[in-house]
C-alpha cells in the first residue's frame, strides 16, 4: 500500500480512501446520465429534473442539520466568500445541470457523457492557468490526452458512428466547462468552511439562480407523471443518492486530496454509464470499450504519477 502511495504526488496510505471515495461516486454519478435521459422519455423537463433533484437535496441538508444537532451557519464569513458561493451554485448546480439535462433531451446519451466527462481536462488546464499550486508537466498532459482517448472508445463504444446535434453537444460543452469552473474554485472554500454548509449554499444559490429559468419555461409535470413509479424513483434517488449524499461527501473528498486528483477520477463517468446502459438498456459491450476503459485508467494513472526529477 506505501509503495503504490508513494508513486502519487502527494498520496499517503492512510488517504487512499478518498481515492476509494472519489472513484465510487464517481461511478455513481455516471450511471445518473441514464436516469436523466428515463426521466425526459417520460415527460419530465431539464428543469423540471433540475428543480425536482435539487430541491430534494437541499431540503435533506437541512433535515440532516437538524437531526444532527450541528450549527446551521447561514451567512460566510466574507462578502468574498458569499460571492464564491453564489458561483459555485451557478457552476456546479443551476447551469451545470439545466445545460447538461438539455444537452440529454437533445442529443445522444453518447455525445453528451464523451463531451461532459473530458471535464478534468479543461479543469485542470483552468487549475495551471488560474493557481499558483500546479504546474503544466508532461504527465499530466499525457494522462489527460490518454484518458480522453479510452473516452472516446467506451462512450462509442466500437460504434464510430457520430451523431451530430449542435445545439446539444454545445450544450454539453457548457456543462463540461461550468463543471471545470466549479472543480477549481470549490477549493478556496472546503479549507475554510465544513462540507455541510458548502454544499448547502451550493444547491440554496443554485436554486435561486436557477429560478428565472423555472418562471420563464413553467411547471409542466403533473401529477400523473410524478406518481409514475418509473419518474418517481428516479426523482427520489436523483435527489438523495448523487445529490445529496454524493455532494456532500466529493466537497470533502476535493478537501482532503485536491481538486485535480478528485477531477481526473470523473473520466470514470462514462465506465459506470456503459455498465448500466447495458444492464437497464440492453446495450451490447465490445471489446474496444474494455480496452478504453483500460486507457482511461492508464491515463489517470499518468497523470498523477510524480515526474521524474533531471538528474
């Protein structure tokens, strides 16, 4: 366990379950592509998803506050900081989900996980880009361009057949950055405040923001849909599972091990898709997507592997 710790910047035994931690929600978090795209097929809007998940999710946080007896800080510490709050409620809630929900209703599955999950990539180049603490190296560009292409062929899965939508791959692109964003700057704040309150104003100031969206487009979804045990149970595990537990527990994983380690663990979103679409939809899985799946971890690997030092 040390030696494989030792070959990370870094990473020490006992830290390695955040490693654990991150790949799990991970996973998690990629097979949520497929629920998303059961609920549209049933009448449920992106927003309307948005709202429904979201909602949920900040409504536990606080009945998890109150159960738990802890203090329930509304206000930072700083107008600074309020205002990073409100950001990351832009960047990792209303924008993140309501364009990644879009981009679902209006391209394939495919497009949307492959475009979404290069997220590490463009945040870890915002990371070189914008903080002090990392710097551009040949591991971490290769790691990053050797996952992309284990992306490529388990999202595609030997199908090279490439559906063009534009308006929902740019809609994709647009969850794939504001999820970058959101990855670099959620750092300033989990050193500074506990993982219940960060996520908590996340999903207060992403509701918020996203409330002229919810005005403008209406409320459509009914009763009769919401009661379907198909929408139903997708809404309520949506909302508690990679909501508001997964939130929860990524704000402190970000904590413990850094942004860019965290991030480069969601090139694993589309492994987890690929296993439940085969699972809930019947998709077929070929050989080229264990072989990228193999490349993706190849690529992690790369990437947080300590460079050599010039002897």
């Amino acid at each position: 366990m040390r030696k494989f710790a030792s070959t990370f910047p870094g990473m020490k035994a006992a830290g390695i379950k955040y490693d654990v931690t991150a790949v799990i929600v991970t996973l998690i978090w990629g097979g949520t592509f497929i629920n998303t795209r059961l609920l549209i097929d049933n009448g449920v809007a992106a927003h309307e998803i948005y709202f429904l998940r979201a909602g949920i999710a900040y409504t536990a946080l606080w009945m998890f506050c109150m159960a738990s007896g802890r203090g329930m800080r509304v206000r930072s510490k700083t107008l600074r900081d309020e205002a990073t709050f409100l950001l990351l409620g832009v960047t990792g809630g209303s924008l993140y989900f309501m364009t990644e929900n879009a981009a679902i209703g209006m391209t394939v599955v495919n497009n949307v996980s492959f475009i979404v999950s290069s997220c590490p990539f463009f945040a870890t180049l915002i990371a070189i880009l914008f903080t002090k603490s990392l710097k551009a190296n040949k591991n971490i560009m290769a790691g990053g361009l050797t996952a992309i292409a284990g992306l490529a062929l388990v999202v595609f899965n030997g199908k090279f057949i490439l559906k063009l939508s534009p308006t929902g791959d740019m809609l994709a692109m647009a969850a794939c950055l504001s999820w970058a964003v959101y990855s670099v700057v959620m750092r300033n704040v989990t050193e500074r405040y506990d993982a219940v309150m960060v996520t908590r104003k996340i999903f207060g100031y992403g509701l918020m923001t996203g409330a002229p969206i919810l005005l403008a487009k209406g409320w459509d979804c009914g009763w009769e849909t919401l009661s379907k045990p198909v929408v139903a149970g997708n809404v309520v595990f949506l909302g508690l599972g990679p909501s508001f537990l997964c939130f929860l527990i990524w704000t402190k994983v970000i904590k413990e091990i850094g942004t860019v380690r965290a991030t480069n663990y969601l090139y694993l979103n589309p492994v987890s898709t690929m296993v439940v679409s085969a699972v809930v939809l019947g998709e077929v899985v070929t050989p080229l997507a264990f072989i990228g799946a193999g490349l993706i971890l190849a690529g992690i690997y790369i990437s947080m592997k300590k460079p050599k030092e010039n002897a």
